[in-house]
DNA sequence: TGTAGCATGTAAGCCGTTACATGATTGA
DNA sequence: TCAATCATGTAACGGCTTACATGCTACA
C-alpha cells in the first residue's frame, strides 16, 4: 500500500517538514511551530501567519498526516502535534515526485529601482542603503541560526540551506554596493 | 495641491510604474502590458495574470491614474491606456515615502533541500542540477533583456535592475554547485 | 471554412493576512 | 492586582489564480 499525493499547499508541506526535523518522538505545539518557522522557513519561504499555523495542523492532523494529543491547562485545551508514519511518506513522494517551482522572488527595492528615473539619485541611494541595511540585520539573525546547527550529521541538510542563505544575502550586498556606484552624481 | 498616498498594492504599482516607463505619450492594451510584465517584471516581482492586468488597468483607470480611449474593432471595443500626470505623481510619492519591504522568497528547492534527510542523495543531486537548468534558462531570457536595454541613458535603471538579476543569477549557480559537492558520496 | 492563436473580459475559488475574541501566566 | 506576554483559536476580507465565455484574425 503507497500512499499517494495528497495535494497539500507548499506552506503545508513546509510546516510537515518542519515536524520531520524534529522526528516522530518529539510534539509541537502550534505556537512553537510558529516559532521554528520564523527562525528558519521565513529565509527561504514565508512564516505564515499564528492564525494560519492553527488551521493547517487542524486539517493535517484530519488527513492523519499528524496526529494530535490534547492537553489540559486551566479551562482551556491546547494540542500537541507530531508527524505520523502517513506523514512522513506523503511528505517523502512529495520530495521524490514533484518537479521544483522556480523561485519566486518579490522584491521591493529593486521594483523601486526600476523606476529610479522617475524620484532623486538620493532618494535611490537611500533606498539601496536601507536595504544594505536590512541585509546586514537578516544576515546576522541568519548566522546565529547557523551556528545554533553546528556541524552535527544529523542537521547537515538545515545547515546547508543556512549556508545558501549566507551566501545568497553576501551576494546581495556585493551587488548592491556596485549598483550603488553607478548611480548618477556618485 | 499634493495627490496623497492611493493606497494600491504593490503590483498595481508595478504595472503603473511599466506605463510610466513608456511615458505620457504612448498607450498600451492589457495584452501589450501583460508582455512587458512578462518580460521584466517577473525576474523580481511577479507577473500577474491576464485578468488581474485587465482588472487593475480598470481600477488605476477609476482612480484617474491612467486613462483609457476606446477602440472599436468590430463588434468589440477594447480598451488603450496610458499614465497620467496624476498617475506619475503617485507613483513618486511611492517611491518616495514608503519604506520598502524586504524581499519575500519562495524558494521550493532550498525547501526541499531542507528535508534533505528524507530522500536519497541521488535525488538531491538531481534537484539541484534541476534547479541549475532552470537558473541557466532564466538567465538566457535575462541576458536578452539587457542586451535590448542597452547603454542608453533613458534605460539606465532597467538596465541596472537586469544586471542586478544576472548578478543574482549567477550567485546562485555559484553556491548551488558548492552545495553539490558537499553532499554525500559526492 | 474551420481551427489555432490573438485578445478581452467575468466568475469562482484558494491561500493567506489582519482583526478580533478569549484565556492563562508572570512579575512589577 | 493590573499589565504585559504567552497562547489558541474564529471571522472577515484581499489579492491573485484558474476556469470559463466570447469575439476577432490569419491561414491551411
């Protein structure tokens, strides 16, 4: 018996994933997968929404993609989640079958670029160093995710996307800087 | 008197800011808009699909940042449009007010690479190679771009935001095969 | 003359966000 | 004991896509 493609949105298999790293033994519960999700999904994907982490686990634990333990705390019930064996192999013949989207990026400061012609080359250079900026503050939330992953077999695979972000952000900024020079009155 | 902030999304500020770049003087169709779209907007933004185009031309249109003229062909009418003086002027005020956000990346390789652990190794190299085939592909259709844009001074910041994407591009080739080699039984 | 491609729209629906409601916990 | 923070959800809504309807044009 094969359990086959479940159709699931992207962000659902992310979160599915991010369930994964941590195993069959270990729970999450939403708002610490919210958590994980913005300290690592939101430099290659998006961290979704609190409201929308809740409603995705509420339908994978439905498909048994997840399965879900109540809690008790006060009046209120919270739950606990963690992938099943389902969801793991569904999340495998995703990895194995499913032809990879290219990228896409939407990217504000180089949209503005575009229509540089149109404001000041101050203007444009105040932009392109806001961004430098907000690269340097990405990258060194970015680093201390790398080094919290260290060099341990086990987490080879997130260690190496840290380093594709890295790279990706120190391109960015080379970049940046060299556009920065052609601008008119440098 | 000063036309204050519209409130537009980002992507009705993309397509306002493709008529301004064709100016005040000539007027494109949905159809001619959407090409333009597809040609450069979607290497850092997205390019929407036909009936958004149509439909976002119809609402800058109520808002009087474009103008439309009728033609008649047949028994259908269609519809020209081109910026107007109010229309560029909230676009600079855009430009110029709003810090910009930083970018979203949806990248469904680095995903992937992520669950590393899940597959095997045989199947990541084979993503990655996919994904520098496509890299390879996206960078073809840049590079014409940029020829077209030339040096001239009118096109000096599509240019710059073409060359900025090869930049990208490249990098990403460059770390993309580092990765290659880090996986085992390389 | 009929079919493939060019062109213009409308309708339905998905994904994901912000706003809102509510409860538990901690510490000033 | 009150405010701030942690935590769990529901509701309303927006942006954008796919599917669909329709007409025009060129040419085999």
């Amino acid at each position: 018996m094969t359990v086959v493609s479940q159709d699931l949105s992207t962000t659902s298999y992310a979160l599915l994933g991010l369930l994964a790293l941590d195993g069959t033994s270990s729970s999450l519960t939403g708002y610490e997968l919210k958590q994980r999700a913005d300290r690592t999904l939101r430099f290659y994907w998006v961290s979704p929404a609190m409201s929308q982490v809740y409603t995705e686990l509420d339908r994978l634990a439905r498909s048994g993609l997840v399965s879900a333990t109540a809690e008790q705390t006060g009046r209120r019930t919270s739950q606990r989640y963690q992938i099943t064996g389902t969801g793991i192999e569904v999340l495998q013949s995703w990895l194995n079958s499913s032809a990879a989207d290219f990228p896409i990026l939407k990217h504000p400061t180089a949209l503005r670029l575009l229509m540089g012609a149109l404001v000041a080359p101050d203007r444009l250079r105040r932009l392109l160093q806001d961004y430098l900026d907000q690269l340097a503050e990405r990258r060194t939330d970015l680093a201390s995710v790398r080094t919290m992953l260290g060099d341990e077999e086990s987490l080879r695979y997130p260690a190496m996307v840290a380093d594709w972000g890295l790279g990706y952000y120190d391109s960015e900024a080379g970049i940046v800087r060299e556009l920065m020079e052609r601008l008119p009155g440098y």
